[in-house]
C-alpha cells in the first residue's frame, strides 16, 4: 500500500528548500562588479535585490501619481 503520508511531508520539505533559496537570492546583496555597466544601477551597489525592487517601484508610482495629478489638457478648437 502506498503512504500518501509520507509523501505529503516529503512535499513540504521541498516546498521549504525552494523557498529559503529564493528568500536567500532575493536578499544576498548583489556583488559590486555586477553593477558597474550600467548607469542607474551605480546607485544600488551592494544593496540586494529587493530593496532595489522596492525603490524603483516607489519611484514608479512617484512619477505615475504625479502624472495622474495634473490637470487634463486644455481642448484646442481648429
């Protein structure tokens, strides 16, 4: 007979792994030299993954809440 049990608890084991390499990924902060080519990632070294995930998307609803709050613009007539 096949324990599904056993098997059940395999699963979570897995499930446990997989998440810690991935919280492990996303907060190991990113070696140096892997920033140097580019220009608006000079600004984010040694910081990990997320936070830079994090300030981009707060700068991203900056620019968008701003842009949602200005007026229409004006109908010209021709």
């Amino acid at each position: 007979m096949y324990n599904f049990k056993r098997t059940k608890g395999q699963s979570t084991v897995e499930y446990a792994i997989v998440t810690a390499a991935v919280a492990g990924a996303l907060l190991t902060p990113v070696p140096r030299s892997e920033l140097i080519e580019n220009t608006w990632l000079k600004d984010y070294q040694g910081k990990n993954v997320m936070t830079i995930l994090n300030d981009r998307l707060k700068r991203a609803y900056n620019a968008y809440s701003y842009a949602k709050s200005l007026p229409p613009l004006p109908k010209t007539s021709r």
